[in-house]
C-alpha cells in the first residue's frame, strides 16, 4: 500500500472539503470544532516529528476514521508535525502498513482502531526506538506503545437516559458496526441509566452491521428494527449510519415517529428534522493526549479519559427531544461532573 499526504487545512473551528476521494469523486463537506486542549504548555511545542496514521475506513465517513484524521490535521497544525496515512487498511494488512511507516522514518505511528492489537504490538516490539499509539487499544505492558481510549460508560449512560426518555414504543435500538468490549460497556451502562429513570421496561436491542463501512445492511438492519417496534436508533456503525438514518427518513416519511441520536460526530445534517446531535467523542484530543505522552519521554501503557479532560461531550439537541428531556440530560450532567457519586450506578472503566 502506498503512503498518502494529507493537504487539508484545519482552524480551530473549520469546513473541512475533502476533494479527492481514491476514485477521485468530490466528497461531502464535512464541519468540526476542535477539541480544547489540556491546560497549560504542551510538551508538543517546540518539537517537531513525523506521524503516520492505518485507518479502518475512509477518512470522509463523517465518523471515526474522519475524526482521526482530523486528529492528525490537528497535530499538523497546531504543532508543525509531518503527517500520512493509510485510509481502509484491512486486519490482515495492517501490520504491513505499519511496518512500511517505520521503514520510512516516521517517529510515531497511529494504529486507528481496536482490531488492529495484534499487529501493532508485534511491530512496536521490533522497532524499540519509535512511539506507537493505538486507538482503542488495551495493551499495558510495552515500553514504546501508548494505547488510548475514551473510557468507557459516560456516553452510553447519558445517551441511554435520553433515548429511554423519548422512546414512545419502549424500544431502543444501536445499529453498531462490531461488537467489542468498550461499546458493550456503554449499552449495559445505557440499560443502567433506564433503570435509575424508572424506565426498566424499555428493551435496549443490539444490533451488528459486521462492518463499519457498510450503510446497504445497516439499512436492512435499521429498517428490520423498525419494523419490530423500533423508535429510537443511535448510530454506531461509521461510514455504515447513512443507511441507518435513510431507513429512519424513509419510516419518517411513511408517517411513523422515530429518532436517531449521533454518535462520535453530529450527524444532524443527514437528516435534521429527526437526527439529534447526541455524544460527541473528540479523537483529536485522544491523539494530541497520548501523542503528548509519547513526547515527553513517558512509558507506555494503557490511558483511558473521558469527560473530565474534556474528550466527550453533549452535541446539540435541536429541538428533536422535549425540553424537559433536554434539561434532565443537560443538568445531570452538569451535577455529575461536579460529582460523580451523584450517579452511583454509572461505572466508568479504564481498563478496557
């Protein structure tokens, strides 16, 4: 696979037009804030390397992979770093790609997802003197591998009070892309945050694409979901939410309720009468955090953050949930992270 430069400027509050895709088609214009930085001096400042980032999917999914190559923009920007990347590497190619960035000379590679553990451990492991970050990564015992992840059970507790909240059938579905142990953290805390409401009766389905890049089933499967009672979608399946949000528009449309709630980006403009903005995960703050690790010369290991630093958050409700709803999550939240033993029931992990 051959190494892409990336050519797209990024302010601190951006229209991002991606305008060549590999089959050279315009790709849609895509907006993002960027995340705020940890207080003080970075240790980023003054200093200047090459990072390389292995994407799952492609970088205009408007989801996870286009939040990471924001991230790397970011570093590009904000700190004068040489940036690359590999856009839909697959798991038997990844340590390949990998491999090729530390024969080139790139201080810091970005493995950009978790089933990419394997490969990036064992490259991390022949070249001692580079810094590997793998997002969504567990790993905690080699010295030159920084895993990051957003931890896990904040978004799927809040997401989950405000679904079971506007849900009229009692029926919550998340058309996700893959199972793994950090999203099954959040449905289970999305359950918990039911019951604290006295919404127990409300079924929180599970649904999986078995890709992440694939809107044709999320369609069916969205649709198939709607058609058993269905009502409130959250969107977890990348460059696959476009078809769960056309079944939902098409549901709409033959007169049925029905609400999507965004996950990792908003996604309230592919359709905003029924789209909220929902739970905003910040993968330019994740990598600027363990890149930062990394610099300053800090063993690896496992680094988990979340809303306390500032790499979550709420997205825009829209005027798609009742105010009263609205005000719960807002306010809750708010309380939360003044005091976290406000919600008892809400357990975050780290460790995943």
């Amino acid at each position: 696979m051959k190494i892409r430069l990336t050519f797209v400027v990024l302010a601190l509050v951006v229209v991002v037009s991606l305008l060549v895709t590999a089959c050279g088609k315009p790709t849609p214009v895509l907006e993002t804030t960027q995340a705020p930085s940890a207080s003080g001096a970075s240790p980023l400042v003054g200093t200047h390397k090459k990072v390389a980032g292995v994407f799952p999917g492609p970088v205009n999914d408007a989801g996870w992979t286009t939040s990471a190559y924001l991230g790397l923009i970011n570093l590009r920007d904000k700190y004068g770093y040489e940036i690359a990347y590999t856009e839909n590497v697959k798991v038997e190619d990844a340590e390949q790609v990998i491999r090729e960035y530390a024969e080139a000379g790139y201080d810091i590679i970005f493995a950009h997802g978790f089933e990419y553990a394997d490969s990036i451990k064992k490259v991390a492991l022949e070249y001692p003197k580079l810094k590997f970050i793998h997002n969504n990564g567990s790993e905690g015992g080699v010295a030159n591998l920084y895993t990051i992840t957003f931890s896990a059970g904040e978004g799927g507790y809040f997401m989950g009070r405000l679904a079971c909240q506007i849900t009229k059938s009692g029926k919550v579905a998340y058309i996700a892309g893959t199972e793994f142990p950090i999203l099954s953290h959040h449905i289970a805390m999305s359950r918990q945050a039911c019951q604290d409401i006295g919404k127990s009766n409300v079924e929180v389905i599970e649904s999986y694409v078995g890709s992440w890049a694939d809107p044709a089933k999320a369609k069916e499967l969205a649709a198939a979901a709607i058609e058993q009672g269905v009502d409130v979608l959250i969107l977890e399946a990348d460059a696959g939410d476009p078809g769960t949000v056309e079944a939902a528009k098409e549901a709409a449309a033959a007169g049925k309720y029905i609400r999507v709630i965004s996950w990792v980006k908003d996604k309230n403009y592919l359709a905003p009468d029924i789209v909220i903005g929902g739970w905003d995960e910040r993968v330019s703050r994740l990598m600027e955090y363990a890149t930062e690790q990394a610099v300053a010369g800090k063993p690896g290991g496992h680094f988990a953050i979340g809303l306390k630093e500032g790499a979550v958050g709420l997205n825009p409700f829209y005027g798609l949930a009742p105010l009263e709803v609205e005000n719960d999550i807002v306010n809750t939240l708010k309380k939360y992270m003044e005091d976290p033993k406000s919600l008892p029931n809400l357990v975050v992990r780290t460790d995943l």
